[in-house]
C-alpha cells in the first residue's frame, strides 16, 4: 500500500511470534499510535472472533462488551465517531471531573 511506503511501514510477514510483535511494536512507534494496542496471536483467533482484519479499532466498556468498532482500517477509522463513544462510555464521574480539570 501507498501509504505505508510513505509512512516507512513495510515490512516482510513475520516467520515467528518475536518477529509479529517487532513489526506491531515498530508500527506503533512511527505510526504514532497512543492508545493500547493488542496482538494477536499467531493462530489469528482474536482477528477470526471479531473481524479484526485488515485492521480495526475496539472500544471495549469496563462490563467487557464491545462498545465501538470502526470500518476496517486505516482508511475507515473515524476519530469523532470513536470520540463519542467514548464519551457514551466513560463513567459520568469521569467525564466531570475531566471537565474541571480543563480537559475534553
């Protein structure tokens, strides 16, 4: 893809565990991505239990359930969408006490 030739993102599909999680952990870092990021195993099993392929963004609420899930990526990530989810989200004490502080 364009865009990752750009952004210095390409890279050979990993052989081994260690080799996934270099690539993950070297995407995060120049894609400057600064929300936890999960990996997948090798068998795939979290991308085959929620559609996680090509890439997706998961909110997931404090009860475990899956609050927002985004278009498949990068190009169906929408920051105001998952903004408001978080907002619907967040524990109402949170979001106060945030809003004091001077923060969104």
């Amino acid at each position: 893809m364009q865009s990752n030739v750009k952004d210095n993102v390409v890279f050979a599909s990993p052989k081994t565990e260690d080799d996934r999680a270099f690539i993950a952990g070297a995407c995060v870092r120049k894609l400057g991505i600064e929300f936890p990021a999960v990996l997948d195993e090798f068998g795939n099993s979290t991308e085959q239990a929620y559609t996680g392929w090509p890439d997706r963004i998961y909110l997931i609420d404090a009860q475990g359930r899956v609050a927002y899930k985004s278009k498949p990526g990068p190009f169906g990530f929408k920051p105001d969408q998952l903004e408001a989810a978080l907002a619907r989200t967040l524990p109402t004490e949170t979001k106060t006490t945030e809003n004091r502080n001077g923060h969104p």
